[in-house]
C-alpha cells in the first residue's frame, strides 16, 4: 500500500512538471509572437489552453482521489493540497499568457512602438522564477523558494519601469501612440501578475516543508 502511495506521489510529481512546463511554454510562446509578430504563434498560445485546462482538471481530481484513498497525514498531506495549489496557480498563469497572446494580435499589424528590450527580460525573470518554484516544490528546497520570493521585487521593479517610460516618453509626448503603448502596458502587468503568482507557489512550498505561513507575513522569511 504505501510503496503504492509512494509511486502515485511521484506521478504527481510529474504531472506537477507537465503543468508547469505547459504554463513557461506558453509565456515564451506570447511574447515570442509579439517580438517576430507572429500571429500564427499567438493564436497557437490560445489554441493550446484547452490543453492546460484539462491537466489542471486531471491533477486536481488526482489529488482528491489520494487523499480520499489513502487518508495522509502531516508531511504527505501538505505535499498533495501544496500540489493542487500549484496545480492552479499554473493554470492562472497559463490563462494570463493567453491574454498576451490576445494583447499581441490586437498590434501584431502595427509598426512596433519601440524595440522591445525590458519586456523580455521581464518575461525572462517570470520564467526563472517558474523554474525556481516547480524544483522547489519537487525537490523540496526552501532555499529555492525563498529566491524565488526576493525575485519578484526585481519583476515589480522592472515593470514599474516599463510603465514610467510608455507613459513618459510616447503617450504623454504624442497621443497617437496611445493605442499600441496601452496593450504594451497590458502586457508588461500581465508579465508581473505572472511573477505574482509564481510568488504564491514559493510561499506554498514554504509552508509544506516547514509548516510555515509566509503570505503576508514577509517578516517570516526572516526565521530559521
């Protein structure tokens, strides 16, 4: 029974990957499309959301029916509830890339506003950041998901940035420009919504390995 329970932990392991594999490839996949204006690749992005929906519903239903059989205790169950946690932030996640990928067709047409140079590396530190949440989870690494947790200030910081200078430097210079500045806007709190919810992945992780409530307590990190 229990070498049984142990095979199925393993199974979610992975299915735990897949989803987030699923979700980082999505985010690529977005902002991808908006940088080589791609329409077919953003529409792929939407497309594939159905795909992601279903694994969400397939992991979640797993994890009810573990906990249903095999009655877990402790350690087990926070890894199992921690897993349907992930389960759905990935999926919120994936949901916000279909948004970028909608943004991107709404200007895909439309000669680019700017080169786009901060957006990408926001999307690159979302995808970090991912990564960092997932091997946390699976490893079982608090030091992971406390760098996972120090990163998103970076995202905000960075978004923040993005926004002063569409504002700044095109939308209040020349109105024209308003149109393609907002869906860049869009896309640039989408990236950071992202990094969010990823934020919320570590505090889980934390609170599974240590049974340590973190969210909205950031002085908590603080303790041994």
């Amino acid at each position: 029974m229990e070498r049984h329970f142990d095979h199925e932990l393993k199974e979610l392991n992975n299915d735990i990957l897949r989803m987030g594999a699923f979700a980082e490839e999505a985010i690529y996949k977005s902002v991808e499309a908006l940088k080589t204006r791609d329409k077919e690749l953003a529409q792929t992005v939407i497309n594939n959301d159905t795909n992601v929906d279903q694994l969400e519903l397939a992991i979640d239903e797993k994890c009810i029916d573990l906990i249903a059989r095999y009655q877990p205790m402790a350690k087990d169950l926070r890894f199992i509830t921690t897993g349907m946690k992930i389960n759905n932030e990935l999926e919120r996640i994936a949901d916000i890339a279909v948004d970028i990928a909608q943004r991107t067709l709404e200007i895909v047409d439309k000669p680019l506003l700017k080169p786009l140079v901060d957006i990408p590396k926001l999307t690159f530190i979302a995808q970090n950041m991912i990564k960092a949440a997932i091997d946390s989870f699976v490893k079982g690494d608090i030091a992971l998901a406390r760098k996972v947790l120090l990163s998103d200030t970076e995202a905000d910081q960075l978004r923040n940035l993005i926004q002063k200078e569409l504002i700044e430097d095109y939308m209040v210079k020349d109105g024209s420009t308003a149109p393609r500045a907002v869906q860049l806007l869009l896309i640039a709190r989408f990236l950071e919504r992202i990094c969010d919810h990823v934020t919320n992945i570590a505090e889980d992780v934390i609170y599974m390995i240590q049974a340590k409530v973190v969210k909205h307590h950031p002085e908590r990190l603080q303790d041994k």
